[in-house]
C-alpha cells in the first residue's frame, strides 16, 4: 500500500493552499494512506489546518526554532527523518517544494519527478517537460521510493472533511547544519499585481519601439488592474526589464486575459502563455504567428488601438 | 586556488518548435539547433563576473553527454570560461546521476561555489543543482538573482513566490541562477577563435565509479492539446465589446 508524505507549505500562521492540491493528488493513488507533515517553529495552527482536510489521515507537527524561516538545508534532513516507511514522498512545485524536495530526494537516494500533473497509479504519473510543449508519461520501477512535486495548476484543492485527522507533534532528532542563514525577504515591490500571479497581463513586444513607448501599456495595465510583461525581443532590445520577460527563458503565466501587443508570437514566447485562458492580440502584420493562438485578434497600429482601447473601457466605467 | 565549477547542458534551442515524435517515443531533436541551456548561460557569466572581479581565479566548465556537447563546451570557453571538462557518456543522465558525477569532480576541482542554471529547458526538472548540495553536504542558494561574494560568505538573494528572500551561505556553495541574475555577454569571433586553444579534458563517464542508467521510465510523449484560432475583430471598438462578452471586462 502507498504511504504518501506530503510536506506543508506555509508561513508560520497559515498553510498554504499549494499543500491541499497536493493532498488532491495523493487522493489519485487508490487507497494511499496521506500523512501531512508541518515543519515549523511552533506549528500547531497550521497543523490544524492541515488536520482539517479531507483525505489526511494524520498530521506530523514538528517543531524546531531553526524551522523559523523555511531553508532547504535545515528542513531537508528533517524529512528524511520523518520520510522513513513512506512510499512517496510529496511537496507543492512551487519556490518553496521546488528548492526543498530535490534536496530530499538526494538524501533519501530517491529519483524525483517535478511537476506531476496527474497520478495516474502509484508508480505512474504524467508531467510536463519543454516548457509544456510535450507531456511525459512517467513510470517508476516497483518498489522504489518516489520524491515529486506537484503542479499546483493542474490540481483544484481538496476540501475540508467531516472529521478533523490527529495530530502527532514529532521531536527533530536529526543534525541540522550551521552554513545556512536567512536574512530577510521583501514582498514584491510593484504596485502592480505581480506578473507571475496576475489574472490580467498586457504585454508588449519589439513593435513598441522604445522603452518610452511602453508608457502606453503600463496606462493600459493600470486601467485594467493588470500586470505588464514583455517579450524576449522587447527585453533584449532594453524597452523593458529583464523581470517582465514572458516566455520559455522567462515567466510562464496563466492569467485569465493577456493582452499581446506588438508581439508577433515567437515559439518560445508562445510557450509562456499558452495556458492563458484568453489571449488578445493586437499586431500590424496579419501574418503574425500570434495570431494562430489567439482567441480575439486585431490587425492595425497599436499606437492608435492601445489608447483608443483605454478610452473606451474608461468610458464603459 | 579559487575555483569556479559551472555546468552547463546542451539542449534543443529555446527558439526551436519542440515536436513530438509520431510514435510517441520521444521529442524531435535530429537536425535541430542545439544550444547551451540558457539558464546556465546565466550561471557562467556570473561565474565570469566574479572571476573579473578578482574574487575567483578560474572557472571551470563542465558538460555531461555524448560527443556533440563539445560544442556547447567550446562556447562556453569563447565566453570566457578558462577550461573545460567534458564527461562522455552515451547513457541518458537524470539529475541524480548528474549531480553525483560533479559531486566527483568537485573532490579534484575543490571549488568555492558550485553554479548552475536553475533548470535546464528540455526536461524542466530543476533538481541537479539541489541534489548537489545535499550530496555536497553544502549550503543551496536556488533561483539567484544577485550574488555577492564576501570573504568566506556569499550573499544571494533569490527570487521566491513571495518576493525576494537574502540568505547568506557559507563558502563552499551551490548557486542556481534565476533569469535576472544578468545578461550573459555575447561571443566575438576572436574569442572563439581564443576558445580553440583553451583545454578541454574529456573523462569517460564510466570511469567516476557512480551509478549512471535512469531510473525512470518514459512511457510515452505526447504533445499537449492545442489552441486554436479564434476570431478577427475589424476595431478597438469591437474588441472591447468581445472581452465584455466573455466577461472579461
């Protein structure tokens, strides 16, 4: 029988609901026993989130003072300590399981699959490779130990249940190292939604023309409450910063609406946004590859369209 | 002397359209343009910055995979990087068995920091550079987006979900570099032609005594559904009046 570990993400007070898509997952496994281990320095809130959750049949709380801040390298030998008799062993793919859980899975001399977007079976799964542009369907030999992280896409999260699981607090008895110290983190600084998360995001591509010229999207974004990228082309030509860059080599997004303005839709742009679920673009040539993926598209000159565009939303409200 | 590892991976162009193979057994990469992996472009010109910064005094760059990485091995030395090594081997290399063969070269090379991209862009994994430091027995600084060396320590700032966390590490290290770390340089053709002469060692892989073969299977390939065309709107006017209808205004 499966026995899956699913390490909780969170920030001291509340779990994070990255850790319930994780439990969704772990549910696709017939008849895995689920087991949410919380590493904190005083977890009981947390745990008793976790407890909460339907599926979860126990909750490891373990408390230590070095688990203040999440480090990889204090939180690493921990799982393994509490991993010991578990078949898989589950984290979110985001920064936090991302940096933590290969860490892990070299310790456990355990393979790791990164971004699971379904469980198909205990020992098979499917994720994405090439930025998603080809699905890989993934078998584990029998009998090994598996380390994953979870597509927090791919996944609703899972609800609360009728009973709250128990919580069993966990004594850390393994050796934490001394080489790694947190010294602080600050929120995103824009005033803008941030790019990665935004459920709007205008973006803009070499036919700006300059950096001056990309005023006319931030007005537009403002208008809209969205966040502003840029293509690669843009990026590299120095009309926008490097951290607005959408595409494979940069962030790839899944807003509700993006907005491609003056992009003509290279292959590894396309690849970042092709999990929106409306793509608009606007573009002076009808031959433009972006067109063949978007859902709204408009031919002509972005500098009349962009503000006309504004204009009448300003209008509508 | 102060010593620099980076490893870089050669992989399909990030401008290539990846293809699936009809069959279903894998992706497309005969006579397609093969690059060096641009996250760990990154990693070598931060390398190379540190290096001209009088804080390192060479930076090694290593390749696992057949023959044709030394291509990727030789554009790395035309960017600057002063040797290469190249680990031969035919077997497909999950990151497991990459990071146990630098773990290996780590015990002859003995660097400072370790750097690497923080994924490759063919297998998506980001696991190599992590794995490493737990094999190391080192500090991970994931995801940098600037890196200051001091002393003993290295300050990385690194770039998480909820904005941007500093953690300071000991030296050694294990760095992954995030998109915003810098921009790598370009290559003239007089460092390439700089590039022919600088050494590169090739070991065979078998030699380092780790285990190579994957674990996992790849059952099957397929390309993710597609999009399709939508609709053309005539004006600004009718545009707007398409989000609305989709309820996207």
């Amino acid at each position: 029988m499966s026995k899956i570990l699913i390490v909780a993400e969170h920030d001291g007070a509340k779990l994070n609901p990255a850790t319930a898509k994780c439990i969704t997952c772990a549910k696709a496994i017939a008849g895995a026993e689920i087991v949410v281990a919380v590493f904190a320095a005083n977890g009981a809130a947390v745990a008793a989130q976790a407890a909460q959750i339907a599926g979860v049949s126990r909750v490891l709380q373990v408390d230590h003072a070095a688990n203040e801040h999440a480090l990889a390298a204090m939180l690493a030998p921990q799982v393994v300590q509490v991993a010991a008799g578990f078949t898989h062993v589950f984290g979110p793919s985001t920064t936090f399981g991302k940096d933590l859980m290969p860490r892990v899975a070299a310790l456990l001399d355990a393979p790791q699959l990164s971004d699971v977007m379904a469980a198909e079976s205990a020992t098979r799964f499917r994720r994405p490779i090439y930025a998603g542009n080809a699905i890989v369907t993934v078998d584990v030999p029998a009998g090994t130990r598996i380390v994953a992280t979870v597509r927090t896409a791919s996944f609703e999260a899972a609800s609360a249940g009728a009973a709250a699981a128990p919580v069993e607090a966990v004594a850390v008895s393994a050796e934490l190292p001394s080489h790694t110290r947190f010294v602080s983190v600050s929120a995103a600084r824009s005033d803008r939604p941030d790019l990665q998360t935004a459920s709007r995001v205008v973006s803009g591509g070499r036919a700006l023309g300059s950096a001056d010229n990309f005023k006319i999207l931030y007005s537009l974004a403002d208008r809209l409450g969205a966040a502003v990228g840029a293509s690669r082309a843009a990026v590299d030509a120095g009309y926008a910063a490097n951290d607005m860059q959408v595409g494979q080599t940069g962030k790839i997004i899944s807003p509700e609406l993006y907005l491609a303005v003056g992009i003509s839709g290279a292959i590894q742009h396309l690849t970042g946004i092709k999990d929106a679920r409306t793509i608009v673009a606007i573009n002076k040539d009808a031959e433009a590859p972006i067109f063949e993926i978007a859902d709204i598209g408009l031919v002509g000159d972005l500098f009349t369209i962009v503000p006309e565009i504004e204009r009448l939303i300003g209008a509508a409200n | 002397m102060k010593r620099i590892l980076v490893s870089i991976k050669r992989v399909v162009d990030y401008n290539v359209r990846i293809r699936v193979k009809p069959d279903g057994s894998g992706v497309v990469t005969d006579g397609v343009k093969m690059s060096v992996n641009p996250f760990d472009e990154i990693a070598l010109e931060e390398a190379l910055r540190i290096k001209e910064k009088g804080l390192a005094e060479e930076v090694v760059v290593v390749t696992i995979g057949p023959a044709d990485c030394q291509q990727q091995l030789r554009t790395a030395l035309a960017m600057g990087a002063d040797r290469a090594l190249h680990v031969l081997t035919d077997v497909p290399i999950e990151p497991p068995a990459a990071a146990r063969i630098l773990r290996k070269l780590i015990d002859k090379e003995t660097p400072i920091l370790a750097i690497l991209g923080k994924q490759a862009i063919d297998d998506d994994a980001s696991q190599t550079g992590q794995m490493l430091a737990a094999l190391w027995g080192r500090p991970q600084a994931t995801f940098a987006s600037k890196v200051e060396i001091s002393g003993e320590k290295a300050t990385v700032t690194r770039e998480v979900d909820a904005g941007l966390e500093t953690l300071e590490v000991d030296l050694p290290a294990v760095i992954t570099t995030d998109l915003r770390l810098n921009e790598p340089r370009y290559v003239k053709l007089p460092d390439i032609m700089k590039a022919k002469k600088k050494p590169l060692e090739t070991i065979d892989a078998a030699s380092l005594g780790v285990t190579l073969p994957p674990t996992l299977k790849m059952v099957k390939y397929e390309a993710p559904p597609v999009r399709s065309r939508g609709v053309m709107v005539k004006n600004a006017q009718e545009l707007v009046d398409a989000l609305k209808k989709k309820g996207l205004l």
